[in-house]
C-alpha cells in the first residue's frame, strides 16, 4: 500500500503541473513541453534505478550527483525561461505555497516505509525529518496570502526555510544509507529502487520546484 501511495502522489502532482501551465501564454506549447521533459526525466530515473549503479555506496554518493543535482538545475533552467515567465506572473501566490501542503503526505509515506522496514528511523519526522512542518505550515502561510494579510518578506523567510529543511532531509537520506549499514530487509538499498527512487528524483524536485516559482513571485513583488 506503501508503494502504491508512492506512484499515486508523484501522478498527483504531475497533474498539478499542468495545471498550473494554465497560468502562461501558449499552453498547449507548454504542455507539449511538459510532457517531454517529464517522460525523459522520469523515464531516465526508473532506468537509473535498474542499472545498479545506485547502489554503489562508494564516494561520492551516486544518487545527490546523478539524480538530486540534476533535477535541481532542471528546476533551475525550467524556471527561468522566458517562456514560463507569464506561468509564474499570473499564478495567484497562494498556489505555490498551499501545494507544499502534499509534503505532509510524503512524510507519512516515509513514516510507512519505515514502518514496513524499508527506510531507518533516522529519515522518518521521529527522526531528522521535518519536512512534514513545512507541510502544515504551507496551510496558514498559504490561507493568510489568500487573504492578503501576509507580508511577503515573511513568505519569502517559508520558501527559504523550506529548502533548508529539504537539504536537512536529503541529509538525513544520504547519511542513513551512505554512511550506515542500513539496508532494507530484502537486502537492497530501498531508496534506489522503484517506487521510492520517485521520492528524490520528482517529489523532492516537485518541493524545490513550486519553492523557487513562489521565491520569484515574491522577489518580483512590490507590496
């Protein structure tokens, strides 16, 4: 059931990313866009996860520097292209942060896996975990924008503060399966394989994303 609410949640927010494409100028260009970019990069996660070499625990660590940094400096470029401007101009501001709200459902996900021996404690909210605040905190933070009573500086200090807490959690990953002798109960490294290799390499990317979409409305603002 785990596994599955893993593939339900990334479908999720691949849908919420169209919707959000509803924002720019040439949606349909933008769609097609999408699509691409999606199933090439998720097509190159799942076959990363096949290969093997994941689960080579040898320094440097394989999935910060083939997966997380990519996707990072995806969001990165994607976010900064002209053509997805007009997206970030026109988005209401709330919509970035109240979606943070899905990483709430990630956390108990996490707290499953670990429950079914798939994770360590260490990267579960009992643990160095504490991404699933920023999850509740993107309710009122997101509530009080709608209504316009919530100064932007103070919107900015969530969406940095979410990223620091993200790094804080890809921490707590790395170092339970990089820098223990954790492994899942079937022996493999859980992280790496198919469902959960979905958590760093388009959830955590979907976090970053609608971070750095709510961190340039914000700077751009002139409230």
């Amino acid at each position: 059931m785990v596994q599955l609410g893993f593939y339900i949640l990334t479908a999720i927010m691949i849908v919420a990313v169209f919707y959000l494409l509803n924002y720019g100028d040439q949606v349909q260009k933008l769609r097609k866009n999408a699509i691409f970019l999606l199933i090439v990069w998720i097509a190159y996660v799942v076959v990363m996860s096949f290969t093997g070499l994941l689960d080579n625990l040898s320094m440097p660590p394989k999935a910060p520097f083939l997966i997380i940094l990519p996707a990072f400096i995806i969001v990165f470029i994607t976010t900064s292209r002209r053509s997805f401007k007009k997206v970030i101009e026109n988005t209401p501001k709330h919509i970035p942060v109240l979606i943070q709200v899905f990483r709430i459902i990630v956390e108990l996900l996490i707290y499953g896996a670990f429950m079914e021996g798939f994770f360590p404690k260490r990267v579960t909210f009992e643990g160095l975990n504490y991404d699933i605040i920023m999850g509740i905190l993107a309710i009122p933070v997101g509530l009080l924008i709608m209504k316009g009573t919530i100064d932007r500086q103070i919107i900015l200090a969530y969406n940095i503060l979410g990223l620091l807490v993200l790094s804080l959690t890809g921490y707590a990953f790395i170092s339970s399966f990089y820098f223990s002798d954790f492994v899942s109960a079937s022996g493999e490294i859980a992280l790496v394989k198919t469902p959960f290799i979905l958590l760093p390499g388009v959830l955590l990317p979907f976090a970053i994303f609608y971070h750095v979409v709510s961190i340039k409305q914000n700077l751009k603002a002139r409230n």
